[in-house]
C-alpha cells in the first residue's frame, strides 16, 4: 500500500499533460501512486496516460465517460489506496519536494488535513487576489474554528489541499456531483468543519497554471447571470450540508457574512433583467437554512444591512431596489482604493510615466518568453517519454 496517492483528473489536455505528470514523477518522496482519471477526454490525452502507466507501475490508468471534475475526482477517490490523497489539476505541476513536505508534516502532527501554498504559471500573471487566496500562513487548528475558513487563506482551491484517506472516508465526504462550478468550495466547507487538525502551510508547493483560455474554469464563466447563479448554487449546497451537519447552528453569524461579502451585493446591482429571478433564488437560500432570529444578524449588519432588507422584506423588495440602487452603484462600485489608483495612473499619465502601451509590451515579452521555455519544456519531456519507451521495448 502506497504512502500517497495523487488523484490527477484529465480532460482535453494534451498540451500540458506530460509537464503535469513529470512532475509528479519527479518527487523525491517515491512512494506514490497516481490515479489519472480519464474524463473522456476527445484529444490525444488518453494516450499519453496509456504510455505512463506502461513506464512507471506507480501510474493507474482510470477511464469514465465525461461527468465533469467533481465526478472524475470522485472515481479517483474511490480506488485510492494511500493513507495520504491529494489532488493535482491536469494542466499545473507539484514542486519537486512537494510529496516529501506532505508527509513530513502528516508523520510529525497527525492532522486530518494540510494545506501548502501555491505559486502560478507565469507567475506574474496571478493577480494580488488570487496570489493572496494561494498564500496561507503557518498555523495549525486544533479542532474547527470559524477563523479557519472565514479568516485564513485556505480557500476555494482543493488542489493545494492533502487529507487523510481514513478522514475522508470516516466522513463520507465527497465532491458534489451536482455542482460543476465551484465544486472545490463546496468540498472544503464540507472538509474543514469536520477536521479534528488542520494544519496550513506557507510553503509554496504547487505551480498553478494561470488563465489557460480551454480551461474548464474559462468554459464555466460565460456570463455574469450564469456566474451569479452558480454563485448562488454554491451558496445552497453550502447551507444544505451545514443545515444538516449541526453548523449553522454554531456559526451562523459567520456563514451569513460570508453569504453577504460573496453574493449579496453582486446580486442586488446585477444589471441584467434576471436580477429578479437571482434575488428571489437567494431570498428563498436564506429563508430555507436560516431562522428569522438568526437573519436578524444580517438585517443588522452595518455594511450588508440595507441590502439584505431589501431582499428579505415582504411587499417592500421591488421598492427599495428602486429606491436604493444607484446608492449602491456608487457607495459600493466605487472602490475607495481603485478610486486612488486611476487618481494615480491619471497623475503619471501627465507626467509621461505609466505607459500603458509599454506596460502591455513588456507583458508580450514576458508571455513570448514563458512559452518559449515552455515548449522547450513539453519537448524535452516528450523525447524523454520516446527514450524510455525504446529502453523498455529492447529489454
């Protein structure tokens, strides 16, 4: 029985696959299996996942018809068979110590879950938010604190997460099926309320490719209302579960603040004539999980506190949007802080520095460089996939 598994989900990516998968094989710590789910991938991914597994016994070479990540995960999980499971995307990479630095940290505390953080591929293509999400400090929770989740960065991503096999398994915890945007939210807010440790790490360990425009994450943001309305999808399978599980009960304040900062404004100034249907969808999520007494934090919310009236109110919701909206629009669109940095591109516009045009140029440069190396990269690893299967054929 192995120490680790690495679940990799694959789908349409060929380009990236070999990288992916070199890496994993690269680890110092060796004793590993990965399970590569294949999603039904249409290109040529298939074959390559045929030509690991004849070269490393390691490699479990999985085949599904498409159900989207959640469902390929689910399959990964179900044949692993390491005491540790973590999860890799097909298109991003693991650090050549990342295997060794997991276990290191399982073998010494005895947590039923770690999460690293993260770097991008090319890293100056991550934005400060994302950079921040992929950037957790060195703590560790001894049993489930709001603070974990409403407080430290250790969400939305699964792929910088590792847990106990036993854990997940005492827990039934899987991943949402029903959810094919936002299914890694979903688990991790199943995940840590029910972890007796946590422990996060700053520790960079993972390489997360950034904006690769086939990406199942481009694919799924196609429009704001389809974005809100997931948005809002996520919200209620999180309600559901914390509803059944006892948490709402405990941490309701939080959970209802997290609502308000992740969908309630964006939902009242949606601009599209569906903005009806999103704000009674979540007027409907918040009535349905939350008592009226437990509403009455929101209602009171200094920031949130208008708004979440102008959904919750009988009779009044048509109105006071009306009413209220361009208040909205501005007090909240406007951004203090983006506010002083357009004063301040404004003031370098005038005295000739900040050049956008230049600041574009440099980027091309920057992106014609990185794919340079990449390429340089996936060829390299090809030939060396071709080397290996010569040698096998011979012996």
């Amino acid at each position: 029985m192995p120490e680790v598994s690495v679940i990799v989900p694959v789908y349409n990516v060929e380009r990236y696959l070999p990288l992916c998968l070199d890496s994993i094989r690269a680890q110092t710590f060796e004793d590993f299996e990965v399970v590569c789910v294949n999603d039904g991938s249409p290109d040529r991914s298939r074959d390559i996942l045929s030509v690991y597994e004849k070269l490393d016994s390691r490699f479990i070479l999985i085949d599904k018809e498409n159900g989207g990540l959640s469902s390929a995960r689910n399959a990964g999980l179900r044949v692993a068979t390491g005491e540790i499971v973590l999860f890799v995307d097909s298109d991003d990479e693991l650090v050549p110590n990342a295997l060794e630095r997991v276990v290191d940290t399982f073998e010494s505390t005895h947590p039923d879950v770690v999460t690293f953080g993260a770097s991008g591929m090319p890293d100056y293509r991550l934005s400060p938010l994302i950079r921040g999400f992929l950037s957790p400090r060195d703590v560790q929770y001894d049993g489930f604190k709001p603070d974990l989740l409403f407080g430290e960065h250790s969400h939305p991503y699964v792929w910088r997460t590792a847990c106990s096999r036993r854990f997940l398994t005492e827990c039934g915890l899987f991943f949402d099926e029903d959810i094919l945007f936002g299914e890694d939210e979903v688990f991790l807010f199943s995940l840590y309320p029910r972890s007796n440790k946590t422990i996060l790490i700053s520790e960079k360990l993972y390489r997360y490719r950034v904006n690769r425009r086939d990406s199942l994450m481009d694919l799924r943001r196609e429009g704001s209302y389809r974005q809100l309305h997931d948005h809002l999808r996520i919200v209620e399978h999180i309600c559901a579960d914390w509803k059944t599980a006892g948490f709402i009960d405990r941490y309701y304040a939080e959970l209802l603040h997290h609502i308000a900062v992740f969908v309630l404004h964006e939902v009242i100034v949606h601009p599209s004539d569906n903005r009806m249907i999103l704000l009674r969808y979540l007027r409907a999520i918040l009535e349905t999980y939350f008592t009226s007494d437990q509403l009455q934090v929101l209602l009171a919310d200094r920031v949130f506190g208008h708004m979440a009236r102008a959904v919750l109110c009988d009779g009044t919701l048509a109105w006071r949007l009306k009413r209220r909206l361009l208040i909205y629009e501005f007090t909240f669109k406007c951004d203090p802080f983006e506010l002083f940095r357009a004063f301040g591109r404004r003031i370098a516009s005038i005295l000739g520095a900040g050049d956008n045009k230049c600041d574009d140029e440099v980027l091309a440069k920057l992106d014609a460089d990185w794919s340079r190396k990449e390429q340089s990269a996936l060829e390299c690893s090809v030939a060396r996939l071709n080397r290996e299967l010569d040698e096998k054929l011979v012996s």
